[in-house]
C-alpha cells in the first residue's frame, strides 16, 4: 500500500518515483535458488485464503523438470467481504507485476497468466494499461510474459485447481489432488498460483531482506497484510497493518463499531470463516492465531456486527450464497448446501422446528472432508458456528 | 436484437491472437465467449456452435462453459444490467431494501428484463466492494454507497 496515495499511483512513473523495480533490479543478480530461500525466510503465507507457506509452494517445482512452468496469479478475488486485491490492481499494478518478475526467476517461469474476475472491469483495464507500460519498458517481453485472462463469474474459480480449469478453456471444477499444482497444473505443466497480494510482498521482501519482512510479524508469519473491514464500523475499508494485530485493535482502526455501538459478533476471514463473538475479539489476526481461536484468517475480510444485526438472517444470506456459488461436482456440496439454505430459509420465515437446528449442524459435520476441494469445508464454517454460537437467536424463531 | 452470428475479419484476427497466447488455444475460450457476447448480445446455442466450431470443440462443451458462468447470458438481455449485490456486507447495508425500491421502480423482479429492453435487474453475490456497501455493478461500472436517491439518478441516465 505504500504507494495508494498518490493519484498517478498505478503508472509507471509513479511506481518508479517510489523507487520501484528497484527489487527486480536486485533479484536479477541473485539465483533462483536464493530467491526461493529468501522468501521462505520471510515467513511470507499466503495471503488468499489458505496461509501456505510461499517459498515452501514455490520449490515443489520438481528440479528435474525441463519443459514450461507456469505462474498464475489468483485474481479472482470472490471472498465475501474481502476487497483488497481490487484495490491492489488498480492502484499499485507494477507492484504485482514486479512481484511476479521475481517470482518468475525464482521458479523459472516463462510465461504468466494472471486471472481476474469477470466482474472486475476496472481492475482490469488497469491492470492491463500497466501490462502495456511494462512491455514498453521492456521490463516484460525479455524472457517473461504476460497474459492477462478475465473470468467469467463463478466463486469457485478461487480455488487454484478450479481457476486452472477455467483458464483451459473449461467449467471452473477443481480438480482431485495430488497431484498439486507445483507438479501438474495449468496445460498439463508444473504451475505455481498465487494470490496478488502475496506476489505484492515479495518485492519489498527481497529489497529490505527476509528478516525485516519476518520480524514485521508473529514467529510463524511475516510480515503486513491488507484486511479488508466492512459491516458496521465508522471508517470500512483497506487497512495495512502487522499480522500481529488483534481483532479488537483492527475494529477500532476502523472507527469502531456503528449501528447500537455495541458489537455482537464477526467474521475475522471472509465468510467461510467461522463467527467470533463480541467477547473473542482479543485473537491475533495471523493464520495461526486465528487457527488456535477455531476460526480462520482466510483473506483477511473482516465484517462486523453490532447488536441490532439478526445472526440467522446474516446465516441465510450466506447459505444462499453457498448453494449458489456450489459447483456441484461433488454430491456433499451439492445436495448439502441446497438443503441447508432450504432449512435455514425455513427458520429465519418463522416455519422451522428447533430440531431443525441439529439436523443442519448433522448434515453439515457429515460432510466435511468428503469432498475434492476445500469448499464445503469453507461453508461448514459459518453453519456450525453461527448456530452454536448463537442458539439462543435460531431457536426463538422456531415453532417447535 | 439479433445481430448475425459471424464475426468480422477484424474479428477473426483477434481470435487467432487470443488463441495463441495460450499453450493450448482453447485456453481463450472465456475471453472469445465475451467477445461473442458483446457482438451478438447473447449466447444462444446457435453463437454457442458457431464459437465450438472457432476451437474444434463440441458444441456440448461450449455449452457447458456458458451455463457455468453467471456473466454469460443464454437468453436476450436489456441495454443495460443492474447487479445488485446481496451478499452479507451489503445486506447489513441495506441491500435488500435496494432491490425492492429497484423493483418499484422498474416494475420488474430480480432476474427479469424491462419491457422496453432497456434494464436487465439482478441481485448477484459478492462483488467485493464491500467498504462501500450498498452497491451494484451497472454495466461495467462499480456505484458504490448506493441510496435510493442515486440509484435513482443512475437509472435516469440509462438510455
């Protein structure tokens, strides 16, 4: 984000005034191997969902392979609630094209893909005029490429194995692992995906040094992260701050909360992340932290709720979205989801039965790591822990 | 409405050029489907074949990538799409009362096309624009902190 300021912060000349490229100038002297070693240093994780170590994905790249590589860069930012690759591709687009030069060393990559939701219009002429720049510059063209790709709508398409699908050319269905991306990905070759965000820290991380990016953070995570707060507070939106801050520090960043003024709960990472309530605030917002709380970081998207909010309804919304967004490859996702936003639909109209509440939570546990990717899981998140966390809400709407 | 399913030369040429940027050309698929839509106004099956036939794929296949994604339309849409998100940010926004004073307004359900062809509404998922929550896409456009007022004033200015 050191760049959002400035008006002009998604050109060239901005990005250079900033003393940009500067990373890749450095990196050009360094090896592959090195670069790999300096981020795995860095304690850099991945910032779009899952929290993988980078340069630990990074050197799954078998060494012995001699055809293509592939970088994706995930662009199909879809979490609800998260926002901060949109503002990362319009306002500092040379920090991600610099983070993939980089990377493109460091795993020997000739060619790049980065693939942007189809809603993201904007974002994406941005994007692409910065691409251009690029190429003119020759900082593109010499060795590496780019290909900027547009989605076409589909939630599911964030997950790395499901965008791949989508960029050959298919429905975006994940695919069975292993094998992982690193060994078969894209086109039948070896493939790293990552998120923007993630690529945005490796410039600074190879520029200043593994050990100022770790030390920016806790013991197991480096560095700062965008998160990405909405729902009711005073001041929604992008803050940059050290994976070490707590939830309740992050609320008053924001303003603190509106509405009644009184917090009831919040999603910490996305809306696949499990609900805190207003007395579980003191978490620290880095993968582990958040993993110790029973919740997780996710992408960092934060929505909060003052007391005045409904949790089943807030619930519903999301069971719709599920259902919705299921791609429907695997019968646990697909039938599950469906069924439960019916039950939820249900409770929140006045017509469900208080046993309803422990048929959902059933269904939703039996579920859970029976399917290809990591969907369903997401989804199990908000259904158990709004209803255990907030019983209370659910069963006065009941009948029965 | 229904323009001929065939693209120009000029066209044609983009195409090819989509098509070998990827290792394998049916990675431009989704971007020649855009393209397609843009030309022809939609995707019916007839666009659809005509695309299969530009990748050597089955019509089937080409049918399945479309009804997969939410921004292909299979069926005519009006000159202009008003996506509304509902999603849980948006919703603690107001979304809700949003779309009902859209659907006032237009005299129209979510999903449905106004009789004059001119506004396409839809409630859609996360559009991750959540910091300024109630807020729709308007054809291309993020209109971010929506009221009833300015949703009012956007719609005057659909042609």
């Amino acid at each position: 984000m050191r760049n959002f300021a400035r008006t002009d912060s998604h050109t060239l000349a901005s990005y250079r005034g900033a003393s940009g490229y500067a990373a890749w100038q450095k990196a050009q002297t360094m090896e592959p191997a090195a670069l790999v070693e300096e981020v795995k240093k860095s304690n850099l994780r991945g910032l779009g969902g899952a929290g993988f170590p980078t340069g630990m994905k990074w050197s799954f790249i078998p060494k012995t392979h001699t055809g293509p590589v592939y970088l994706v860069v995930n662009a199909d930012e879809g979490e609800p609630g998260t926002f901060k690759d949109r503002y990362l591709l319009e306002r500092d687009p040379h920090a991600l094209i610099e983070g993939m030069l980089i990377t493109a060393r460091a795993i020997r990559s000739a060619l790049g893909f980065v693939y942007i939701r189809g809603e993201y219009v904007q974002p994406w002429r941005r994007f692409s005029a910065a691409v251009k720049e690029a190429y003119d510059a020759g900082l593109l063209g010499k060795g590496f490429d780019v290909v900027v790709h547009r989605g076409a709508g589909a939630y599911i398409c964030g997950e790395e194995t499901g965008l791949l699908s989508s960029l050959e050319g298919k429905k975006g269905w994940p695919k069975i692992k292993p094998p992982f991306p690193a060994i078969k990905g894209a086109f039948g070759q070896p493939t790293i995906v990552n998120n923007v965000e993630t690529l945005c820290c490796v410039p600074p991380i190879i520029e200043r040094g593994a050990a100022w990016f770790a030390d920016l953070g806790t013991k197991t995570q480096g560095g700062t992260r965008m998160y990405s707060v909405s729902g009711r507070v005073k001041k929604p939106g992008v803050y940059e701050e050290s994976v070490s801050i707590t939830l309740r520090q992050l609320i008053e960043r924001a303003g603190g909360v509106t509405g009644t003024g009184r917090l009831k709960a919040v999603v910490p990472g996305g809306g696949s992340a499990a609900i805190l309530t207003a007395d579980e605030i003191d978490v620290t917002m880095d993968v582990d932290g958040c993993r110790a709380a029973g919740t997780m970081i996710g992408s960092a998207g934060v929505i909060v709720m003052d007391e005045s909010v409904s949790i089943p309804e807030a619930l519903l919304v999301l069971a719709r979205f599920y259902a919705h967004e299921s791609c429907g490859q695997c019968t646990p996702c697909r039938e599950s989801t469906g069924w439960i936003e019916k039950m939820v639909h249900r409770i929140v109209h006045g017509h469900g039965r208080k046993d309803d509440l422990d048929t959902i939570l059933d269904v939703a546990k039996r579920g859970g790591g029976t399917t290809i990717c990591a969907f369903y899981d997401g989804a199990i998140g908000p259904y158990i822990s709004y209803i255990q966390k907030f019983r209370g809400e659910f069963e006065a709407l009941c009948r029965a | 409405m229904s323009a001929p399913i065939q693209f120009t030369p000029a066209q044609l040429a983009e195409v090819r050029r989509l098509q070998g940027l990827y290792p394998d050309k049916r990675g431009a698929l989704l971007p020649v489907l855009h393209m397609a839509q843009d030309s022809f106004g939609y995707l019916s099956l007839e666009a659809e074949a005509y695309v299969a036939g530009l990748f050597d794929l089955s019509p089937a296949h080409v049918h399945e990538v479309v009804t997969f994604y939410t921004l292909y339309f299979q069926q005519p849409k009006g000159r202009h799409i008003v996506a509304v998100c509902h999603n849980l940010s948006c919703h603690l926004a107001g979304a809700q009362d949003l779309l009902r004073h859209l659907e006032t307004r237009l005299g129209i359900q979510r999903g449905e096309t106004t009789e004059d062809g001119r506004v396409t509404l839809q409630a859609v998922e996360c559009l991750c624009a959540c910091e300024a929550a109630p807020m729709a896409q308007v054809d291309d456009r993020y209109e971010l902190n929506l009221t009833a007022e300015k949703v009012d004033r956007i719609l005057r200015g659909l042609t």
